[in-house]
C-alpha cells in the first residue's frame, strides 16, 4: 500500500521489517540488566492500575528495577512520556506522549506473517493485510477509508513479514480518536466476502508481477526457497492470482472462509500490539487506547502467531551490556522497499513448494543435501539463473541457519551483532575485499545484506561481477572464502581488545548520530515499537529504546563475556566449507543433470559446480592478503569536538536582527543562505550553525560550458563516465570516514556535475582536503586502469533496468523530451552500445571540457564563513582550470514542445510482462500562486485517481496522479502499470479517470465552505511550502540545496508562496480552473505521453478464471467508448521514437516537435528557461481570482510583495539568466559580477 500523501515513487514512510538486511532495530537500541527479578524491588514506569468499565483488570506493566529506572528516565527527554502494559485483554500496549510532535500516529502489530500461511494458499497473510483495507462490517464501502483519511488528512500502510503484519497510520492530532475509531474497525471486523477477497488478489498478484523483473529479489528468494524442506522461509510470501485464486478454484478451496480462519486465528487481542504516539497527554491517549481496545470484540486466544515461537527462546542470563544503536550504513535490502504501492510486502517472501510437479522429487534432494560447499580448495555447487538482456553478472555467497535464528536475531536486536560482519565486508580501504575485487577488475561493487527472522536467517554478499564466467566466479568466491577466514581466525584470536574498540567506536558513533538525528520517522518508530512487542513481549525495553537518548559508552562499558561468546558461536556459520553460490549466467548450463523451474519467477535454473582450487599464485595472493588484513582500524574516525562555534553575522548584516534567537539557537529557518562571494565563475552561499547540529554540508554545482554540453548526448554519456570514476576516488579516499557521519557523492545531470559531501564539523577540513588533492583534474589525469573499471561501473549501472519498473523507465523517457540537456537511461544506453568510450576520449574531455566551468556553491553548518571560502575555493581550484561566466555556462530550461507527443515502445526490461502509461501534463506556471494551486492539485488527485484504477477499475498495481515542478514548468504526472490489461485499455483508463476524478473534484469544490477549503489547502498546499518544514538542518539542506542546483536564487520563494497561499487563496473556483488548464487542450498546454508495452512470452496464456471487481458505483469506459476517447485526446499528438525522437511512421512533419539534439539549427535551440521576475512575483489577475477580492483591496497586498521583492538582492538574476523565449547560447551577460566582489543580504525587511 502507498501512502496517500505523497507521490507514489517518493513515499515519505520507508519502515524496514525485521526481515529487510538492515532490521528495523539498526535505528537504536536499549537493553537493560534483567537478571533475577525474584525479591526485586520493582518500580512501574508511569505506569498506574486502571479501571475499564468501572472494573479493576489485570495488567502486565513494564517491569524495570529500580537500578534500571533511574538509567531509564535519564534518557527520555523531558517532553517524551512513555506508558507501557498489557490489558486484560492480552493487547500490548505503549503510549508515548510526546508535546514536541507535530503529528499524531499509530500502528498495529499482528503476531501472524507468512510463516503461518497454510501450505496449499501461498500468500494468504499479505491478502488478509489488504483486506483489511476494505472496510469493516460497519463502514462496508472498499473505498471509504481512502475517501475519510483523505479528508481528515492523514497517511497510511501496511507491511506483512515473516513473523508479523504491521499497519500503521499517520494523523493529526485533533483526528487521532476518530481515525484510530475507523481503523480499529477494520482491523477486527473486517468485510471478509468472496467479491472484495478476490478484487484484492489482482493488487497481490500486481505486487509480485513487478518484482519478477528484479534479478537480485529473485536470487535472494530462491536462495530462501533452497532453505530445509521443513523450514517456513521456503514459503511464498507474496503470493500471486495462480497461488490464490487459480489453485483454490481447482481445489475447492472456499477462499472467503480460508480468510474468515486465518483472522480467528491470528488477529486476536492477545496476538496483537499497538503503538500510540502524539503530543496528547497520556491521560488523552490513554482514554483513546481504553476506547480502542473496547473495539477487540474477537479477545479469544490466537492459535496461531509468533507468541508459540518466541517463548521458546530466553534471553542471556549473564549480564547485558547496553548498546544503543543507529543504523549508520545502509542495506541491499531496499530492493524491497515498494515504490509505488498501495499496500507493500516488504519482509523478504520465499517459494514454497510451488515448483514444478515433474522436478518435485529432484527439489527435495537438492534443497537438502545438493546445495552443501566441499572443503576449501576443491569444488562448490553453484546455482545458476538466466542474467536475462538488462541486469548485470550479479553474484550472491551466502549462509544460512535455521536452528539459531532466534537467538540471533536476539542478539542482533541487542547490540547489533551482525554490523562487525558487515563493516568489515563494505570497508574500502586498502586492503579491504573490495579493493581488491576492483583491482583484479573481479567485480565493480560489494554489497553486505542479512535477513533474520524467528526460524530462519540469511547473511551474504552481493557482487556486480565484471562478468559471468565460472573463472571470475571462482575467484571472487576463493577471496570471499580468503576474507572470511581472516574474520574468524580474528574472531577467535585470544585477544578481543580490536572487537571491544570497534563496538566502543561503533556505539558512540551510533549515539552521535543518534543524538543529532533531527528527523525521527514518526511511522517508523511506531512500526519498530509495535513489532518489537510482539517479537520480545518478555523485553518491553525493547518497544522503548526508540524513544530514549543515546548514552555514551563510558571506558568501562564494554561487551560482556556472554555477547563476545555469542559473536564466536555466530561466525561458525559463516565458515567457508558452508558458502553457497547463485551468480546469473546468459545461459544455463546445458550439461546439468539438475535443472529445474523456478516457478513464481518465471525462470528456470541449474546446479553444476566450479573449481575452488588454488593455483600457487593466488595461494600467495590470499595468505597475504590474510595476513596483511585487519580490521582493528575500522571506526577510528570518530569525532571528538563536536562543540558549536559562535557565530558571526558580519557577512550576513541582515541576521542581526535575529541577534536573541540565534544566541538561544531557537531559529533556523527563517535565515537564508547569504553570498559571502561573488567573483566569475564562483558565487558562494553560506549559512553558519544556527542549526544545534555539529555538521557541515557542502553543495558544489559545476555547470559546463553550453557550447561544449548542449544537445550533445556523447558528452552526457562521458560525464556520467567522469562522476563514475570521481565517486570511485571519493570512495576510496574517504574510506576512513565513510562510516563516521560521511555522505559524499558526486553525480552528473543536465550539463552540471553536483558534489554532495556531508560530515560531522571536525572531521570536514580533513575530507575537503583529502578531495582536494586526490579528486581527477586536468592536473591529475586518471590511470588507464581507473578508467576502465569505472567504464565497467558505467555499463553496470546504465545497461541494468532490472532494478526499475516499467513506470520508471516511462517516466525516464518523457521527461527526456521536454527538459534541456536531459538525456534518458535508454538514449545513452543506445550510445554506449553504438560507440566504445575510448581512454583518449575521456583524457581530452577532462582537459577540454570538464576542467571548466562555472561554480554555485552552497556550504552551512558548523563552520565559519572565512573557512568556507577558503576550503570551497581550495575544492573549485583543484577541479578546474578556469572558470567562465554563468552566461557562458549550461542552463536548466524546458525544450520548445510546440504539439503533443505520444511515444510508443516495448518494454525494455527483459521478463517483464507490465504494461505501463505514463502522461506528462505541461504548462507553465505564472507565479507564485500558480506553484501553490499546482501542487495542491497533485495533492488532491491522487487518492481518488489511484482508488478508481486500481480499487474500482482494477487496472494495475501501480497508479497515480500528482504534480512536479520542474523549473519553469509544473507537470501533472498520471501514471498506471500492469500486466493484466492492455497498453491502450491503460491509456484510455488514465484520460478517463482524470477527467472522472477532476469533475468529483470540482463538485466538492462547489459544496465547499471557504473555512473547510483553506483548511483543506492548508493541509495539502500550504504545508508543502510551510516555512516550518525547513526547521532541521537536513530540510533545509534539502530545499536550498535544489535552488543552488537548479540556479534559483530567489530564496525567498517558500516564504512568498506561503504567504500567498495564506493572503490570497480563499476561492475554490480557481483550482478548478487549473485543473481544466492542466486536463483539457489548450493552447498553453502540452501532453507529452509514453507506452510502454510488456513482454508477453509466446507460451503465454490466458487463464479462464477471470477477478471480478468489486465495484458497483463506477465502471470502465467500453471498447467504443475507449476508441473515442483515444482519439480527441491523443489523435492529433505526434508519434515519435522512444530514443531519437524521430517521428514515427504515422507521425506529422507539420510544424516543429521540439528542440532539435543535433546542434543543426540554432532556431531549434530554444528553450524556456527560469525567469526569477515570474518565478518569484504574484499576477494582478490570479491574485484577484484567487482572493475574490476588489481591484483595489488586491492593489494594496500587491504593494506589500512588491515592497518585499524590491527588498530582494536577487532580483537581477533574472536579467542574467536570460530571456525566456531565446536560446541560451545566445545571450550574453550583461550583469557579469565583478571579480571577487564580496556582498551582503539583507533579510530585515522579510
């Protein structure tokens, strides 16, 4: 599931399951002693009996000693309240009263997952999560959640893992009561019935068609399905239409009463666990918690669940020294984080026993005994699956266990065991495994992930192999076996002092970040709370420690004997006679006498074996690579001064005015960045540390030279060559640092390179001198070496589509046509294949091309300006050779699209059958309220367009309609993906939704009051914009941060737009008349859209059992209605090629398409580029339509942001960015800055 918020593909809730390589207990952890409680004396930690209905229950509070109490207290801040217990009902419950929050939310945690599936129903824990969405017995309409939380603003999903299904909500705090009430219902009396189970089978189904093209998912997997025949990591999590619907035909299997069982057994109060966080009081949120578990009519005991597993296993009875963790790196496991989903399942789902009937037998053979390493140096089995047309030679090594999981994942939950394996598996320093896999051009990137559940875990390495033969994968495997050796015989070595440094390091580390994080993941935390009560129900500290501060490790505080031996059982899983190997190959091999299907994948897959054996020169190899490799040099990088400077308004005269509140650090967002210098070539903004955080970012934009850049996709292709090799430096120079707080790339798009670096203030000076010296110029020219493995990286990255969906690459696509020097994935894939990048190429593009241009910088934090200027002047000189003028320099702009554009292709990723629809809808904005009403659009579009395609119509997993804004143009984006219907059913769906979703839109519109519309734009619009949201160091970084990029310098914009929205957007009848511009033809607007056709196999059938829908309000367009609808909305738009943008054969030669990318008319150069006089300014006539008011009343706000405008110091950046109808190579700067002129701003008036 979506959150309804936001867009689809940018989902403000990303909450890891248990089950996702990086836990979900890497945030922070809290462990406590629990030795002997018997004659403890025991404190209740704002804990109180309760009476329910008059009655005294029994609870079971969190029980802490009072040792333990006082610890405890000291590390909730004073505004955080925590309440825990147990009703007589059996529902876990926390309570965390929090006044410093903003919002409201909730999750429920349900002790069942897809372990629990029956054999014969794969999938059956993530339908029921679905289900649950459907309504209740009382509110029965399948979209009326979506249409309530729409209204009273909020945002939910739902994960189901192995162990647990976990829904979760967001609210406002004045809705929390009435949201939990409609939730709740759901949850326990759900609409279980044969129409609206069936109608979400599709979604399932959906869901896992999407992830069939994902290559590493589908090796991960199989590796699970390859796990003991008794083990319950085999199962198909997922589930999909053959699993659910099919099969349960064939067999008679009732689904509607399979669900109506599975709910009995598993959503009972005593299986159950809810999280309830806001800045209510807990007197507040415990009268809401009392009326919600009132709601549990079903208070039976569950027959089902992770309580029959869990109490199996007790925690050490030594003592437990406390780590409070945060995650610092991050996992492989995203792949399973959903984009665009409406309900996701995240925890990582396996095969179970749906292979094919013929190699039934062979499979049970070969998951027990087949899959099992020989000694060092002789032979291991290896799993080979098709690499397909569009993924790179992956590799997966890998171990597992079953017997231990739980105890491991206990541990790992603890104190975070498995990070000791995976920094020193991704550390790149010099003699680390990866080094040396680049350096014998082995493979190109290494990845850790884990995945632990109750009875069954997984720890492994992904490799981007430089190719699939058996030699390669034989080496990569030798020096995996090499490295793991090391680890043990370490692990095992008497001396544990490098183990308690790295953990003392670690630890600290992990409270820094911990303590200066300044975004909690409000979802997040309450998913963590509420999962962790029902995996550890004995350990409520557990459901704690996302809400406590860090504690610094003190030089006593150290790993006790009972975790150290705990690390040394755990690596005997690890050695290497246990290794296994799944690598993809462009062929199976023919001679195997055990090949077999692979059946939820679609794909098939062998077992042969490969050579381990040692020639003498890789003998010598791996013993010194042995013995020079040890890892008590991680984690030295630790800051230690992490005091704020003072600061100093001497550059910024207009800061002074906020003299009291920067001294009480209580202001943040209201300063903008000030120029401190402004010479050709190099403009620097700067914001010192007004943010409590001991951090510094710097944003470096380095715009080419156009002439060089413009319409050229050779010159794209290179550059993203060029940031390859600099992130490949940066990688290896910063190694030291990378697990310190540091986040550095480089990346290229659009004629810019943008250099990120991000690192706790004391270790900054260090870094940028360190890219300073080390980073590529024409002064210090790449090895041939160099150059080619990150030409393999580049290959790597743009040939392998298996990591995107069809959506995305649609998406890819359209945007290439109308945004200057933006080139997809596909057209430079077509140029990489066409012509090889040569070594002398890339040399004379350094010299030429790259070591020029033109600097925007913006660097804020903890440091002073006259150190910024000084070390991002050092950083400018070091990459380049001269610097030009901005006018001289590449441009964001929008290409001259003068008709629509309809762009039909077949899906490029191999294997996968999606259709997929996307639309660009494209007018420019005329100010600033134009921005507000746009974006609100999106905003109110989105539930209803996802809920009649993929709700009512059943069109596809993926759907949505939102808005973006690409300076200076806003898109309304709508976008479906499936492979069930039709490309062209998918094109006439999407026109006929908008326009079905645009007219109840404007109806509401009507019949709404001023008072309920500003507050209904106050939720979507207005908050997007809110001078609020840049409060913490990171939003702000974020927002200023795209300006710089984008060369928007009218910072003042969110503070203008928000004001406008507040001063003069008070009438309805203005978003609808945005809408209609945006959805209707006019002559302002232009539609550019892109089909994507799916890759049907030639076997493909279609099945004869047919999912109906649900829906009696609404149905589809007709065939006939379809064909009138394709033609008045796309029979006039011109065909056009997906890559060259050649017209089609039954596309028009009338008139000019657009930008031409060949330089061969400087006419068809012309784009529209950013104008800060309308960007950044409000039109006479919006504002009267908007406000409804008088032209006098206007004139007078007017004058207001007139006065504010006349105040900006940027108002001139308009002139020198040329103007908006003529070609930027073209203009000429008539406002060149003079050299090294220093300037000031002035915020006083804002």
């Amino acid at each position: 599931m979506h959150i309804k918020k936001v867009n689809p593909w940018f989902a403000v809730i990303l909450c890891i399951s248990l089950l996702n390589g990086i836990s979900i207990w890497d945030r922070i952890q809290l462990n406590l002693d629990r030795g002997d409680d018997t004659g403890a004396s025991i404190s209740y930690l704002q804990l109180e009996i309760q009476n329910q209905n008059g009655a005294k229950n029994i609870f079971n509070p969190l029980r802490i000693k009072n040792n333990q109490l006082n610890s405890l207290d000291q590390q909730f801040s004073s505004q955080v309240k925590p309440k825990a217990y147990t009703t007589s009902k059996g529902l876990k419950t926390l309570l965390v009263s929090d006044n410093t929050m903003l919002e409201s939310a909730f999750s429920f945690g349900i002790g069942c997952g897809y372990y629990q599936d029956p054999d014969n129903l794969a999938g059956l824990a993530h339908l029921m999560e679905h289900v649950v969405f459907l309504g209740s017995q009382e509110n029965p309409n399948p979209v009326g959640w979506d249409e309530f939380l729409l209204k009273k603003g909020g945002a939910a999903n739902a994960y189901t893992s192995a162990d647990t299904t976990i829904f979760y909500v967001l609210s406002p705090p004045r809705e929390l009561e009435s949201v939990m009430s409609y939730f709740t219902k759901m949850l326990v009396n759900p609409v279980i019935d044969e129409r609206s189970s069936v109608s979400e089978i599709d979604a399932v189904n959906q869901e896992h068609e999407k992830n069939i093209p994902n290559k590493v998912r589908a090796m991960i997997e199989l590796a699970m399905y390859l796990a003991p025949e008794e083990c319950p990591a085999r199962k198909f999590g997922t589930g999909n239409k053959e699993t659910l619907y099919i099969n349960s035909k064939k067999n008679n299997i009732n689904l509607k009463d399979a669900l109506k069982e599975y709910h009995t057994n598993c959503y009972t109060s005593d299986n159950a666990s809810i999280v309830i966080m806001g800045p209510q009081s807990n007197e507040e949120l415990v009268k809401i918690a009392d009326k919600i578990d009132g709601l549990f009519t079903n208070s039976g005991k569950a027959t089902k669940g992770i309580s029959k597993i869990t109490n199996t296993v007790t925690s050490r009875s030594d003592s437990r020294t406390f780590k409070n963790q945060h995650s610092l790196a991050p996992g492989i496991l995203s792949i399973f984080e959903s984009s665009g989903n409406r309900k996701s399942n995240i925890g990582i789902s396996s095969t179970g026993r749906i292979t094919s009937r013929q190699t039934e037998s062979k499979n049970k053979e070969t998951n027990q005994d087949s899959i099992k390493s020989k000694s060092p140096n002789t032979e291991i089995e290896v799993v080979r699956m098709p690499r397909g047309s569009s993924s790179p030679p992956f590799v997966i090594i890998y171990w597992d266990s079953v017997s231990d999981s739980l105890s491991i994942l206990r541990e790992n939950a603890e104190w975070q065991m498995l990070k000791l394996i995976q920094y020193f598996f991704e550390d790149q320093s010099q003699n680390s495994i990866a080094t040396e896999l680049q350096k014998r051009k082995l493979a190109t990137a290494l990845e850790y992930f884990d995945n632990t559940s109750t009875q069954y875990s997984v720890y492994g390495l992904l490799f981007t192999a430089t190719d699939d033969s058996d030699q390669t994968t034989s080496e990569i495997a030798k020096l995996t076996s090499a490295y793991m050796e090391s680890l043990i015989e370490q692990i095992n070595s008497k001396d544990d002092k490098w183990i308690q440094s790295f953990y003392k390091n670690y630890t600290n580390m992990a409270n820094i970040k911990y303590e200066y994080d300044e975004e909690r993941d409000t979802a997040g935390i309450a998913s963590q709370a509420a999962e962790s009560l029902l995996i550890f129900p004995d350990e409520p500290e557990m459901a704690l420690s996302a809400f406590v501060k860090p504690v610094s490790m003190n030089k006593d505080s150290e790993l006790s004997n009972g975790q150290i031996t705990a690390l040394k059982e755990f690596v005997k899983h690890l050695e290497p006679s246990k290794m296994k190997i799944i690598k993809l190959s462009d062929s199976l091999n023919s001679s195997s006498e055990h090949n077999f299907r692979f059946e939820p994948y679609k794909t098939e897959y062998s077992i042969s074996k490969i050579s381990l054996e040692n020639s003498e020169n890789t003998s010598k190899t791996i013993e010194a690579l042995k013995s020079t490799n040890k890892i008590g040099e991680l984690l030295t990088c630790v800051p230690g001064d992490l005091s704020i400077i003072s600061f100093s308004e001497d550059k910024c005269p207009g800061y002074k005015s906020f003299e009291k509140e920067i001294q009480e650090r209580k202001i943040g967002n209201e300063l903008q960045p000030c120029p401190i210098l402004e010479e050709e070539g190099l403009r620097i903004f700067w914001k010192g540390p007004i943010h409590t955080v001991p951090t510094i970012n710097l944003t470096l934009v380095q715009r080419l030279p156009n002439k060089d850049v413009s319409n050229n996709v050779r010159v794209s292709l290179i550059a993203n060559l060029h940031a390859q090799l600099q992130n490949s430096k940066m990688d290896y120079i910063l190694s030291s640092f990378k697990l310190c707080g540091l986040e550095a790339d480089i990346s290229y798009s659009r004629g810019r390179f943008v250099i990120n670096v991000q690192s706790y203030s004391s270790n900054f000076e260090d870094i940028i001198e360190k890219l300073s010296n080390y980073l590529v110029s024409e002064s210090r020219l790449p090895t041939k070496t160099e150059f080619e493995t990150a030409l393999t990286n580049l290959k790597s990255e743009i040939l392998n589509l298996s990591d995107l969906m069809a959506y995305d690459v649609a998406t890819d696509v359209a945007q290439s046509v109308y945004l200057s020097n933006y080139y997809s994935r596909l057209q430079l894939r077509e140029s990489l294949q066409k012509t090889e990048i040569t070594f002398d190429e890339y040399i004379e593009k350094i010299k030429d091309i790259f070591s020029v241009g033109y600097f925007d910088a913006l660097i804020v934090g903890n440091i002073g300006y006259e150190k910024s200027i000084k070390l991002v002047s050092r950083m400018v000189g070091s990459l380049v050779t001269k610097k030009i003028p901005y006018s001289n320099a590449i441009h964001d702009g929008i290409l001259n699209v003068s008709g629509d554009i309809h762009i039909k292709a077949n899906n490029p990723i191999s294997s996968d059958k999606n259709n997929a629809v996307v639309a660009h809808f494209l007018t420019p904005p005329v100010d600033l309220i134009d921005v507000s009403i746009y974006s609100s659009i999106g905003e109110i579009l989105n539930s209803p367009f996802y809920d009649t395609l993929r709700t009512e119509w059943q069109d596809g997993y993926v759907a949505f309609a939102t808005t973006k804004y690409e300076t200076p143009i806003i898109s309304l984006i709508g976008a479906v993906q499936s492979a069930e219907k039709l490309s062209e059913t998918l094109v006439c769906h999407m026109f006929s939704a908008l326009k079905k979703v645009s007219k109840d839109v404007e109806e509401d519109l009507k019949e709404i009051s001023k008072s309920e519309f500003e507050d209904k734009i106050r939720w979507f619009g207005l908050s997007k914009y809110s001078s609020q949201k840049l409060d913490s160091f990171t939003k702000y970084i974020e927002h200023f941060g795209k300006l710089v990029v984008s060369h928007e310098l009218c910072f003042e914009k969110n503070k203008l737009i928000e004001n406008a929205t507040q001063a003069f957007i008070s009438e309805p009848n203005i978003y609808i008349e945005k809408l209609n511009k945006l959805i209707k033809p006019s002559s302002s607007r232009r539609l550019v859209i892109v089909e994507l056709i799916g890759n049907k196999s030639p076997d493909n059938k279609e099945d004869d059992l047919k999912l109906v829908s649900i829906a009696n309000r609404d149905i589809p367009p007709t065939n006939e209605e379809c064909k009138e609808i394709l033609n008045s909305e796309i029979g006039k738009a011109t065909m056009m090629d997906a890559i060259s943008f050649k017209l089609g054969s039954s596309g028009s030669s009338n008139g000019k398409l657009r930008a031409s990318r060949n330089n061969t008319s400087k006419e068809e150069n012309s784009y529209v580029v950013y104008d800060s006089d309308i960007q950044c300014n409000i039109s006479e006539e919006n504002a009267s339509f908007a406000s409804g008011k008088d032209s006098k009343e206007v004139k007078t706000m007017l004058n207001v942001f007139g006065k504010r405008m006349s105040s900006m110091k940027f108002s001139s950046e308009s002139k020198i960015n040329g103007n908006k109808e003529n070609s930027i190579g073209n203009k000429q700067n008539s406002n060149s800055i003079t050299k090294n002129k220093r300037s000031s701003c002035d915020h006083s008036k804002l």
